[in-house]
C-alpha cells in the first residue's frame, strides 16, 4: 500500500470544514476584489458558536490555501491578496472582520502577520467584541514528532503534535514524496492528536514495510521545511486537494520547533548519491538539472543518449536543460515566454549560466555553494533554484540596466542563501520556481 493511502485520515470531517473547502476551491478561480468578498462573508463562520480555536485557525488556514500557488505578473500574490485582504478586515472593523484578523495573526504569511495584529488591535480597541477562542490563539507549544518510513524509500510521514495551553493535543500529518524531490505531497491536522499517533504506531507495528519513531523536534522542523520549500518551488506540484487548506496551518506550527542549521532532513538520499561521486561526476550532477523518465525515453527515441552530451560543452547544456524542463521548452516553441507567471525564456537562460559556472568553476563560489545546499539536504534541481535566485538580482542589472555583472553582489547573494531563497519562495516572488 502507497505510504499516502494507509487510511489515516479521520474520515468524518465536519459540515463547516466542507462548506470552507467548497467556498475555497471557488476562491481559487476568482479575481482579487471578489476573492476579498467571498473571504470576508466566509468570516462570519468563525464566530458561530461551537467554533473551536483550533477550527478558527484550520479555516484561515484554508483561507490563505486559496491563493497559494497563484502566481501574478508582477505582484506578491501575499501582496494582494493577504495585505488586501487586512486593509479591507479593518475597514469593515465588524466581529467576523477582528476573528479574522487575529487568526491571520497567527497564521499569515510572513509580513502579514504583524499587519494583522496591528489592524487587529486597533478594531478591539474601538469596542469590537473578540471570540472566545481567541484567549487560546498563541498559547500553542510543541508536544511530541514522529516520523513513519517507508522502507522502500517511496515515502515519509511527518505526525506532530502540539498543543493549546490547558487542551488536548492536535496533530498535523505531513506526507513527503522522496521520489518526487522530497516535496511536500500532502498535509492534513486533525484535532484528537494522540488517537492520530496511536493510529501510526498501530499501522507501523502491522506493516513490516513502516518504521515509526520519535525524533527530535529540531529534525521534525528541518524535515517539514525542507519538504514545503520543495513543494513551493517544485513546477506544477501534484499535490493532494487538502495541501493548500493546512499549508498555512503547518508552516506556522513547524516554526514553534526549535531550528538548528546543522541537523539534515534526510542524510542518506540524493544527496549522499552524489556526494560520493567524483570530482567531475559531481559537478555534473550539481550543474545540471536531472531528466525525467519520459523525457529521458524521448531523448533516446531520437538516438540522442544524454550520458553522450558533453556539460562542458553549452550547447550540449542547452539541450539538457531544455530536456529538464519539458513545459518551459514546449511554451518557448509556441511562441510563449510565459508559464505560470514565470519567464521561461529567463529560466532556462539563468539555469544555462550556473551550469556554466559550476564546470568552469568560475567563480568557484557557485559549486561550493552548490555543495554547501547539497550538504543541507536540497536536491540537484532545487540547489540550481537556489544559486539562479542569487544570480537573478545581478543579471538583472546586466540585461535591464546595462550595467557591468557585479560578482562581488552575487558572491554576497550566494552567502545568504539558502535563507533568502526560503524566504522568497514563501512570498512566492521568485523567477526561477
Ligand atoms: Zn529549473
């Protein structure tokens, strides 16, 4: 049985959670100014009266899932949607408006949140009554994290527990697809925590094919966030239906975990595959993005064995970056520059360039940040992500502002990552995802 289907998910969910999925799968399609409408009559649903704080942070949660993944020409869709979405809460300075504003305190993206709080003070201090639940909002701390293995290699589930001061443990589920990049495939939260762990050890103790253990929170944290970071910059992520309702959710609790930089999701994947290979076998592997299967088959329908294409050669690197990004080829051969709000064009342009640096080795701070983010867990294709990101400000300045390629800048920018890639990623304004 697949690691994702070993039924774990509470079958019964209430009629709300539905109705909130229902209004969500519709937000989706619609523009920026209806989206703030139908989100702010959604509001009105977190102050009914068997509104748990836990279900008010779940449908904001769910909220926020609506514009995940939506890229805008030009715009932070966090931007748009989620600072819009507080300026109009704190006009409309109604119950539902303040609910809303103190859960998107808790749960919304990085820079809306203190936005929230903010917008949230000033309603409360204009007489607006607050809900009940909300004395719980903050008061959540981690309680246990444990990690089911597929001993195949396939799959891991991330089961965490945390929990509101003077509550019952909640549990958030995180199911991460080692064969598609360690992505981040699907998340769910469930609100009798201890039945879910005790569900898992169960399943684990019937299935010689599942290992379960505690870990240590700090590599529960640097498992979740290497995961979400790859769904985020993974193109077109096959992600489950319910991934975008707890994203929000999950984020926020992962962050409660203590971090620590030297502890690696997953020490013996990818990673040590290619640490282990040569000097030369190596930079190959770091330069150039990996080819899938279909694409791999399709080279070799053509007589063209990609073992026989040189990497130190550029136009040998063209046609295996092309042959790596399939959609972004197809779309320049239509005569369209544009996928999924990204310049296809640039894409393949900026992973031609590192691949470049990496084999001639100039500047040779571009593969060794490359093994540096090997080392910290990213994959081959994430890594070159990454190093396009810190590359993108200064080619910018090249091919906007006809200015001078400033190494010194890039250099710089290769020491932040990969923080300042994490970052962009979470407001979703990066070029080269
Ligand atoms: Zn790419």
């Amino acid at each position: 049985m697949s690691p994702e289907s070993r039924g774990r998910k509470p079958k019964s969910r209430s009629s709300r959670i539905e109705r909130r999925r229902a209004a969500a799968r519709e937000a989706r399609g619609l523009l920026p100014d209806q989206l703030l409408r139908t989100m702010m009559s959604n509001a009105d649903e977190l102050l009914e009266p068997d509104v748990t704080v836990f279900d008010a942070e779940s449908m904001v949660s769910s909220l926020l899932g609506s514009w995940w993944g939506k890229s805008l020409v030009d715009a932070d869709p966090d931007e748009v949607f989620g600072e819009a979405l507080i300026d109009h809460a704190a006009q409309q300075a109604t119950p539902a408006a303040l609910a809303l504003l103190l859960c998107l305190a808790e749960v919304g993206p990085d820079r809306a949140r203190v936005k929230a709080s903010h917008a949230a003070e000033q309603v409360r201090a204009g007489g607006v009554p607050v809900p009940a639940w909300a004395a719980s909002l903050g008061t959540v701390e981690p309680d246990s994290c444990f990690l089911a293995e597929d001993v195949t290699g396939d799959g891991s589930s991330l089961i965490l527990t945390f929990r509101y001061a003077d509550q019952e443990p909640h549990a958030l589920v995180v199911f991460i697809d080692h064969n598609l990049g360690d992505i981040a495939k699907d998340t769910w939260a469930a609100i009798e925590g201890s039945e879910v762990v005790e569900r898992w050890r169960a399943g684990a103790e019937d299935d010689p094919e599942m290992e379960f253990s505690q870990i240590e929170p700090a590599r529960a944290r640097a498992i979740a966030e290497h995961a979400l970071v790859n769904t985020d910059a993974a193109f077109r992520p096959p992600v489950s239906d319910e991934f975008s309702h707890y994203r929000a959710l999950t984020l926020t609790r992962v962050r409660l975990l203590p971090y620590d930089p030297e502890i690696v999701a997953f020490p013996d994947n990818e990673r040590v595959a290619i640490e282990s290979l040569d000097d030369d076998e190596q930079r190959r592997a770091l330069a150039l993005p990996p080819i899938e299967p279909d694409a791999r088959a399709q080279l070799e329908a053509e007589d063209l064995d990609p073992e026989l294409l040189d990497p130190h050669d550029p136009d040998h690197r063209q046609v295996l970056i092309e042959r790596a990004h399939p959609e972004h080829a197809q779309a320049l051969e239509q005569g369209q520059d544009e996928v999924h709000g990204s310049s296809a064009g640039l894409h393949l342009a900026l992973h031609q360039v590192i691949a470049g640096q990496i084999m001639d080795g100039d500047p040779s701070e571009t593969l060794d940040t490359g093994r540096r983010l090997l080392a910290s867990g990213y994959d081959a294709h994430n890594l070159q992500h990454a190093l396009m990101f810190a590359l993108s400000e200064p080619m910018r300045k090249v091919l906007v502002e006809q200015r001078e390629f400033d190494v010194a800048e890039y250099i710089a920018a290769l020491d932040l990552l990969p923080e300042s890639w994490r970052v962009a990623v979470e407001k979703g304004g990066t070029e080269s995802s």
